[in-house]
C-alpha cells in the first residue's frame, strides 16, 4: 500500500501542478493590468466611479476607454446617469 502512495503522489501532485498553471494562465488573460487600474484612478470621471461601484471594473473600464477614444469629454449620457443614480438614491 505504501509502495502505491510513493508512486502516485508525485503522479497527483503534478497532475495539480499542471491544473493550477492553465487556471492561473486564465485569470492572466482575463484580469487588468495595474498599470490600467491606475490611469482609471488618476483620470476617472464621476460617472465611470458609478458605473465601477454598481456594475464592477470591467464595465467601468470599458466607459472609461470609450470616453478617452471620443475625446475625453465628460459625455452627456454620463450626466444622464449620474442624475438618474441620484434620484434612485433619494
């Protein structure tokens, strides 16, 4: 019986090794680079903090990049928003 547990366990164990990698490798695509999630910080309007506190970072960000990609204006449905979060609120 010990014979079979010296011969497995390092079996299993790199078995598990291999499962954590493609599973790490995954959340290394899925996730946001830090250098992102500061310039998020730094120039974020109002509307896109909202957006991050009800709808989570990657909608946020998704606001943020569209924002920056028509000019960098603060865009009137952001106004839009913002008004209607905040009569919810009330």
């Amino acid at each position: 019986m010990q014979a079979l547990a010296v011969v497995l366990f390092p079996v299993l164990l790199m078995l598990f090794a291999l499962a954590m990698e493609r599973f790490e490798a995954r959340l290394n695509r899925a996730g946001v680079r830090e250098q992102e999630v500061q310039e998020f910080l730094d120039a974020a309007s109002s509307a896109e903090v909202a957006t991050l506190a009800a709808e989570g970072f990657p909608n946020a960000l998704a606001r943020f990049r569209t924002r920056r990609r028509r000019g960098g204006d603060v865009m009137e449905e952001d106004v839009a928003l913002l008004d209607d979060r905040a009569r919810r609120a009330s």
